[in-house]
C-alpha cells in the first residue's frame, strides 16, 4: 500500500522539481503541467546523479527521469527542498504504452525483447514478462515511493486533473484555482500532440491491457509472487473488466474554450502554441472568453499577430516581430541565445528563423508569418 506522504518541509515557494517514476506512467504530462502551475522551465534531466550536473541545471527548473534512487540523491533534493513526484499507472498499461513506444523509438537494450513482437504482443512479451524485466519497469516508481515521494495516479489525472494537481499543491505551495486550471487545459493530451511529438501521447485512455496483452502473460503475473506484490502495493489488479476503459473522463470543455475547436471563425487553424500562448496568461483568458471568434477588431486572432511591444523604431527597415513571434522566443532558450537583440539589431534574422520554424515546429498559420513594417 502507497503511503500517503510528502514532507512539509516544501511550504516554500517552488523552484525546482523532479518528476521520477517507472517510463510511459505520465511522466511527460504530469512534467508539462506542473511547470506551467509553477511557471518553471522544463529541462533535460543528467544521466543519473553527478551532483555537479544537477547543480548546473540552475536556479529554476523541472525535470524527469527514470533513474533509481540513491542515498546522494535523495539527500541532495531534501537538503533543496526539491519535491519529488511520482508517477503510477495499471502495470497492463504500462506494459501496452512500452510495447507501442518501441514500434518508433529506436530501443537501448531494455525493450528490445518487446520490439521483436512486430503485429501485435506475443511470444516475445511474454519473455519479457517471465524474465522479470517488466517488474524491473515497476519497482522504479515503487523505490521513490518509498522514500516519500507524492504519488500521482494516471487514472485520477484521466478522471479529475484538477483535484489532483490541486492536492499536490495544497501541501507543497498553493496557488490560485484559476491558475491551475489554466496549466490543465494548456496540457489537454489533445493540444499536446500538437505543440509536442504527438507519439508521446499515444492514447491517453485507461484499460487497453485487457484487448491487448496475450492471455498467457497476463496469466503468469496474477500468479508470480513478485508480481502480486507490485500490482497490491500500486493498488492494481489483473481481474477483467469490460467497461474499464469507459470511465469517467474530465470534461475539458469546462476549462478550454478551444476544446474541439480546430479554427479560427474565418478558418485559420488553431496550433497548439496559439492555445498554449492563450492560458499562459489569466489576462488573455478574462479578456478573450470566445477566443476563436475574429469578428471583432480586438480579437485574440488580431491581437496574435500586432507587433509586439518593444520592436525598436531605429530598425524599422526590418520586419516587425508580432505577438506570437514573441512569445515562441520567450519560451525559447536556445533561439534567445543566438538572436539576443531579436526586437532591434537580430530583429532580421529572427524573423527569418520564425518564419521557417513557426509553421515547420509549431503548425503556424502563414498567416502569422507574413512579413509587415511599421
């Protein structure tokens, strides 16, 4: 049984945090969505624990990782007050989300035994299974929960995402409702294949296990002791339930006025950095409530594509950098770095580089790539 546990040390405001659990458990979303409650930038996590690289990440920053834990380590984030979460899922579908990554991701070692089942989870599942690999996946989320990490439930985020991210903010540093439920609709698994490679982010359902894995595997992990010892501390059974995948999902048109709307009144696709861009800012959200509608001089669709504040007038012969443009350079480290006077001296280049990238990394409209001057 998971222990209900997260030290209060963390009632001060976050800077860092560390999402560590077994791979294809959520870990991405989960990751997504705590750093934009906490506004926090996402980084590559080290290979494994060498303090000078975790260090050098800076002051700011969220990560995750499929490493163990170790005695450094988890005294180097207690000593920090760097939260840990842990992510957990029905181990089924973990098993279904790793054999489905390795039909793309090119494998290290580890799930090369699942690529080598080509159509559908076979024979060579099920030696995946009985080597005790796959329960090898499992114990990695277990190890961090039993060093005190908070646990995240999957299901609980498919259900009620808000209640959970709420939950973990109550007892780590609390923040503004509205807040939250900006971070949520921002991270719908629909709008991050968008903004994201959509492989990440496959299904985002509960309860594929049942049609999938070969009745001989699912029937050796009811019975190996290891295995029921995994699946009663997660919390999991193997017992088939017909209507498990037909749960109880959140309802995003509560939050996202961009739910299953794919453009703009006069037809111009909604990317997925357009509706990212608009729940960055609660200001956007109380202004625009109707964002998709362009009927109006000051609509959210005009608005995306004025030039921002801060184009310098003495580089007026280039093009104007507008508001999208903008913010995909503050959302960029690595572009800051090789334009930093993107509103004056850079301004050229930059927009070159936006106009290039805006519609091959983001799914931009032309549209909003079109040169203007002042």
């Amino acid at each position: 049984m998971i222990p209900d546990v997260l030290n209060e040390q963390f009632q001060i405001p976050i800077e860092k945090l560390m999402v560590a659990s077994t791979p294809k458990t959520g870990n991405t979303w989960v990751k997504l969505i705590l750093s934009r409650v906490y506004e926090i930038p996402v980084l590559i996590a080290p290979n494994g624990f060498e303090l000078d690289d975790w260090i050098n990440l800076g002051e700011s920053w969220i990560v995750h990782q499929h490493i163990p834990p170790s005695t450094d380590s988890i005294k180097w984030f207690n000593q920090n007050n760097i939260p840990i979460v842990t992510t957990i899922r029905h181990p089924g579908d973990v098993l279904v989300s790793l054999y489905h990554y390795t039909k793309w991701k090119k494998t290290n070692g580890h799930l090369d035994a699942l690529a080598k089942d080509k159509e559908k989870m076979g024979e060579h599942t099920l030696q995946f299974v009985k080597s005790h690999r796959f329960a090898k996946f499992l114990q990695l989320s277990i190890k961090w929960l039993k060093h005190g990490s908070y646990v995240m439930r999957y299901e609980d985020l498919l259900h009620d995402p808000i209640s959970v991210i709420s939950n973990f903010a109550q007892k780590v540093e609390p923040v503004d409702i509205k807040k939250i439920q900006s971070a949520v609709a921002s991270c719908e698994l629909s709008v991050l294949k968008k903004t994201n490679d959509k492989r990440h982010f496959r299904a985002g359902i509960k309860g594929q296990w049942q049609n999938e894995i070969p009745e001989e595997a699912l029937n050796y992990m009811k019975t190996d002791k290891l295995y029921q010892k995994i699946f009663n501390y997660l919390g999991y059974s193997l017992d088939i339930n017909p209507n498990d995948s037909n749960c109880d999902y959140f309802d995003y048109s509560t939050i996202n006025p961009f739910h299953n709307v794919e453009h703009f009144s006069n037809g111009v696709k909604i990317s997925g950095i357009i509706t990212q861009y608009y729940f960055s800012s609660l200001e956007f959200q109380e202004k625009w409530q109707r964002p998709f509608v362009v009927e109006q001089d000051n609509s959210f669709f005009n608005w995306l594509n004025e030039a921002a504040e801060g184009n310098q007038s003495s580089w007026e012969k280039f093009p104007l950098i507008n508001n999208i443009a903008d913010y995909i350079y503050k959302i960029r480290p690595d572009v800051q770095k090789v334009f930093p006077d993107y509103l004056g001296k850079d301004r050229k280049r930059y927009f070159k580089w936006f106009n290039l990238h805006g519609q091959q990394e983001y799914g931009l409209d032309g549209i909003f790539c079109e040169e203007f001057k002042a």
